[in-house]
C-alpha cells in the first residue's frame, strides 16, 4: 500500500513564498522510478497539472506558474517538494500530489493554499 502526504501548505501573502513537501510511504513506492507530480484544484475548477516530472522527460510546467516555482525530488528521503516564489492570488487552491508507476496511480489528501492580495 502507498501512501502520498502532503504538507507545507497554508497561507502567505502576494509576493510571498511556501514550500510544500510530498512524503510518499509504502515499501512498493519505488519513488526513485515513479513520475511524480504536483496539481492544484481551485473550487468551481478542475485538477490542473502544475508541475510533473517523468522519468523520460524530466520536468514540465505550467505556463502560468514557470519560473516561479520549482519541482524538486530527494529521492533518500521519497520525497517531493514543490518551491513556490512571487505567489499570487490566483495560486490559491488546493495542492496535490501525484504519483504513476506503470499501471498504479496515487494521490494524496490535498494541501490548501492561500495566497491574499
């Protein structure tokens, strides 16, 4: 059974930062062969990707998001970050972690992020 936790979520003001995190548990992780993702829902909206790595292609961005935020891997930790700079209103949703390994798929709970003007 793998487990995808989210955190680091929570509120910060326009200009500001935050940093979420993606712990994923389970002895079938195989994190460091898994694509790995991060996607945002806003309520009335659906699930958009933010940022995605795969293994055959690295890293892709959002054009909405690119170069103020950064996907990053510790793969001794099984753990995702996303590195969120210049935040903006319109980045308030709620966060989520993705994981796909050949025919399996998790998701996590969902972190909230609020960013005021």
């Amino acid at each position: 059974q793998v487990e995808l936790v989210e955190s680091g979520g929570g509120w910060a003001p326009a200009g500001g930062s935050l940093r979420l995190s993606c712990a994923v548990f389970g002895s079938g992780s195989f994190f460091g062969l898994s694509d790995m993702g991060w996607y945002r829902q806003s309520p009335g909206q659906q699930r958009e990707a933010v940022a995605v790595y795969t293994r055959s292609d690295g890293v892709a961005y959002a054009d909405s998001i690119k170069g103020r935020f950064t996907l990053l891997r510790d793969v001794s930790m099984n753990t995702m970050f996303l590195e969120m700079k210049s935040l903006k209103p319109e980045d308030s949703a709620v966060y989520y972690c993705n994981r796909r390994f050949r025919n399996n798929e998790n998701w996590g709970r969902g972190t909230q992020v609020t960013v005021s003007s």
